[in-house]
C-alpha cells in the first residue's frame, strides 16, 4: 500500500518547525509494509500546486494529514490554520476520492470538530504509531484513541531522504527523548496529549537517532523537543551522558521547567552541546505561580538562571500575563524579576488560549467568559479582570524601553520581511538568540 503522509503546517515563524511526529508514524507504517512518502507543505511557495504534482506521480491509496496547531495561540494578531487545512482537504478530494486520516495534536484536541469540518474518512486522537493499522482499514468515518506503552518503536526511518526528499531542507532537526506530564498547569495541553504518566525513550536510542543524523547527513543543530527535558532530571542526565560518549559536534537548544535539584546539570547540558534553553516561567510573581497551578517557586527561577547562565548557556524566559488574579502589581513583580535574571530575551504572550479539557476552559465557563460546551476551535482567549486592553496597556508600559522583550502576539510576525531575513541569515539556534539585552 502507498500512503502519502501530508504536513499542514505552513506557519514559518519563528522558524519553520520539523514535523517530527509524521516522520516517526511514517517509520511505523514502513514497518508494517507500507510504502511511504512526506509532503511537507511548508516547503513549497505553492504547497497546493505542488500537492497535486505529488499526488499524481506517487498515486497514493491513502492519505495520512498531520494538524499541528489550529492557530498561533498568539492575541491579538491571531493567525488562524483551518482554512488553510480545508484548502489541502479541498485539493486531495479535487483529483479523486482517496481515503484521508487526520491525525496530529490539533486535530487530539478537537477531533470530532475537524472530522465533520474537513469530512474526512477517520481519525487517529493520540499517538499514529500506535494505530498505522487503520491506514489499511475502511470502516467509516471513526476516530480512533492510541497511547504507546513503549517508546522504543518510535524511530526515525532509516531512508530518511528517500521517503521525505525534503529532509536536508530543515537545518534543525527535532528529537524527542520523552513523552507525558504530570504537572497540572491549568491551560496546558500536554497531559491531555501524552498522557499524565512520563514515559522516556531509552536513553541509547536517542543518542543514536542523533549520531545517525549528524554522521549520515551532515546535521549539526537539533531541538529537544519534550515540552520539559528536565522533569526527570535522572532520564536527561543519561541522554546527556549518551550524547556525549560519541563525541558528537553537535548543537541543541530544549525547553526546561525553571526547576533544578541538581544545578551541575547545566554543566552536563553545556558539555554535550547545548547552546539555548527556554525556561517555560509563566510568570514572576508567587501569586500567579500558584493561580496557575505550577510546580515551582519564584526562588527555583533564580537559582536556575544563575545556573545556566554561569555554565555559558544562553536562556530566555516564556511568559504568560492575564491568568487568574493578574493585576498591576503581580505584572510589576514580574517585569521585576526578568530585570533581575537578565536574560537574553522574554517572550511574552497576552492572554491565555483556551483548549478544551483543560482547568482554564472550567474556570472560563464558571466566570462568564465561554457558554457550556461552547467551541474552543475559533480561538478566545481568557483574561483576568484586568480585561486585555488595559493588561497590553501595562504590560507595554512596564517594559518600555527593554529591547530583549518579544510579544509574538503584537503583529504578524510571519509576513514581517525584517524577521524572514535574519532567520535566513541567522544558523545558530533559537532566533532569540539574536535579540540584545
């Protein structure tokens, strides 16, 4: 059987992100005997054009459809992917009637939503590894739920460039070391996503995607990308470990909670090639930190910048304002502690993106904001009292002046020419990495 695997996302900023769940479920079909091609639709100028030149020379049996992201979760300059998606759907079902499946984490949190918008045949809510089967079944429009219990069939495949020709476009690669979260962040998705048990990919088998992708294709920079590297520092530690009895010249950047029992760590990052971390903070006041249900204090912040900035990495801080109980005086505080830390960049967001399922869209519901089971497709946001006006306003006020704050959420930073250009000049990490302090 021919499937062709199909990456919608075409958002390119920061930078254009490697679709590292379609290349591991393609590696799982493979093994299952399937013939598989990626059509990545970021990197075509035009990515419907090009699909149909696809479709007709590959003449696929199925079609596998990878959502990512619904929106840019970004306010008030909202970018919103749907049509964008419908137009793929619309392009397929324009030169026959293949059979099409949905999958990707877009399309796990609202999955009965898109099957009737995009009419497509099935659906995979979770994990694709774990259910390539349905690609080879027709049995009306279902969605299916898959959760792996081992990690260790998760691969990239072996003939990498010969099934997603495209490869060597994307000059960081992504790799994942673990899946699963057990905090209670109460907006997040990931427990939603991967569960609320860490499951980790032996450490062995992380190192060794990495030493093949550097060796057999000359790849330098990757991205780790657990939604926290560190949550168990004992797993990281190995990995770090593993990278670094190959003695790979290799870069990497990753996100870290702001929470480190083992503060040499940062060292042990540092030795096996990491040159950026994105603390995932939130906030800087104690009252916040606690409103939004994390699992670390104001005191874990400090001592972690401190750490990684004394082992030479370069960090920033991603902040969320307008959770419940924002005011001026706790947006203060945090403005306060960025000043502080110091570090070589902020990225702010204004509001917090409601997803269904989560404790936020509760709270919401509860204060009036969102109706019971009313949609959570078209993007709203929650806002504290404050209301979002009056938090952009102080939120601008506070920090003018300080160049090293970015708000993805101020314009459309993917149609700005200014940011396209130093992506295409700038190779060495997070775009981040270029703001001045």
């Amino acid at each position: 059987m021919r499937i062709l695997l199909i990456s919608a996302n075409q958002e390119h900023f920061p930078e254009p992100v490697f679709p590292l769940g379609i290349v591991y479920v393609a590696n799982a079909l493979m093994r299952y005997g399937a013939s598989v091609r990626i059509f990545d639709a970021g990197l075509y100028h035009f990515p419907l054009h090009s699909l149909q030149k696809e479709i007709m020379k590959f003449r696929p049996d199925r079609v596998g459809i990878s959502l990512r992201n619904i929106d840019n979760a970004a306010y008030p300059s909202t970018r919103f992917y749907l049509p964008d998606f419908e137009k793929i759907i619309k392009t397929i079902r324009s030169l026959n009637s293949i059979h099409i499946v949905l999958g990707g984490s877009a399309f796990s949190l609202f999955p009965e939503e898109l099957m009737e918008f995009l009419k497509a045949d099935a659906g995979i809510r979770g994990e694709g590894e774990a259910e390539v089967i349905r690609f080879w079944q027709n049995n009306g429009k279902n969605i299916y739920s898959s959760m792996l219990s081992d990690l260790r069939i998760v691969k990239f495949p072996q003939k990498i460039e010969e099934i997603f020709p495209r490869f060597r476009r994307y000059r960081t690669i992504g790799i994942q070391t673990a899946r699963g979260c057990p905090n209670r962040c109460i907006y997040c998705t990931y427990p939603l996503l991967e569960g609320k048990s860490k499951r980790k990919r032996p450490p062995d088998l992380v190192a060794d995607e990495m030493e093949r992708i550097h060796k057999e294709f000359g790849k330098h920079d990757f991205f780790i990308v657990d939604y926290s590297f560190n949550s168990d520092e004992r797993h990281m530690e190995e990995v770090l470990n593993e990278i670094i009895s190959r003695n790979l010249k290799i870069r990497f950047s990753c996100y870290l909670q702001p929470k480190m029992e083992d503060l040499s760590l940062f060292h042990l990052l540092k030795k096996a090639g990491c040159i950026a971390v994105d603390f995932g903070t939130d906030s800087g006041s104690e009252i916040m930190l606690h409103s939004m249900k994390k699992s670390f204090t104001i005191d874990d912040v400090l001592k972690v910048s401190h750490a990684c900035g004394k082992a030479g990495i370069d960090f920033c801080h991603s902040l969320i304002f307008g959770g419940p109980g924002e005011t001026a005086e706790t947006i203060k505080e945090t403005v306060s502690l960025m000043d502080s830390i110091s570090p070589k960049a902020i990225i702010a967001m204004t509001g917090i993106r409601i997803y269904p399922g989560t404790e936020i869209e509760q709270l919401a519901q509860k204060e009036g904001y969102i109706k019971t089971g009313e949609s959570m497709l078209n993007p709203k946001f929650y806002f504290s009292s404050i209301g979002p006006a009056l938090l952009i306003k102080e939120v601008s006020e506070r920090i003018s002046g300080r160049r090293n704050w970015f708000f993805p959420g101020e314009k459309d930073w993917s149609s700005s020419l200014g940011s396209r250009l130093l992506f295409f000049f700038y190779r060495k990490g997070p775009l981040w990495r270029t703001f001045k302090q």
